[in-house]
C-alpha cells in the first residue's frame, strides 16, 4: 500500500509509510491519495482508509478516485490509515 502524496494548503507532502508530517496551526483541510500494486487482482481491488480522532470506522473507498479529503480539522495529531485487498 502506498499513500503517494498528501496535499494541505496547495503544499504537496511525499508520504513515505511512517511519516510525520507537522502542519501550520491554519492548515486545517488535508487530502490523500493512495495506490497498491498488486498484478493478480488489478482492477478488483478494494480501498478502506480512517483518519484517527476523526473516524473509528474503516470507510470503503471509490475504486476509481483512490482520495479522500478532509476539512476544518481541529488542531491535534492525526493517524491517516489505509488498506487494500
């Protein structure tokens, strides 16, 4: 699984996996976008993702967009997750 970039404030983030990222107190609105390889299921794959603090549930992702976005977050620290099968 591989989150490609988080964009905050028209900033662009490379996220490596484990990354902490600090943001400016004004940086309240953050979107992700997100990828996996996998040969043998291609088109069939499924996307979940949850921001901690935010979401306790994981939410289904749309195949097609692979991003998520987020507005008027508090400050705080954030744990953005994301998953593939």
């Amino acid at each position: 699984m591989i989150v490609n970039e988080m964009l905050s404030h028209n900033h662009r983030y490379q996220v490596p996996s484990g990354t902490v990222i600090e943001l400016p107190f004004a940086a309240n609105s953050v979107s992700f976008s997100f990828s996996a390889v996998n040969l043998l299921r291609g088109k069939n794959m499924f996307y979940q993702y949850r921001l901690h603090n935010i979401e306790k549930q994981w939410t289904k992702a749309s195949v097609s967009s692979r991003e998520v976005a987020y507005h008027n977050l508090q400050p705080g620290s954030y744990i953005f997750d994301v998953r593939a099968s």
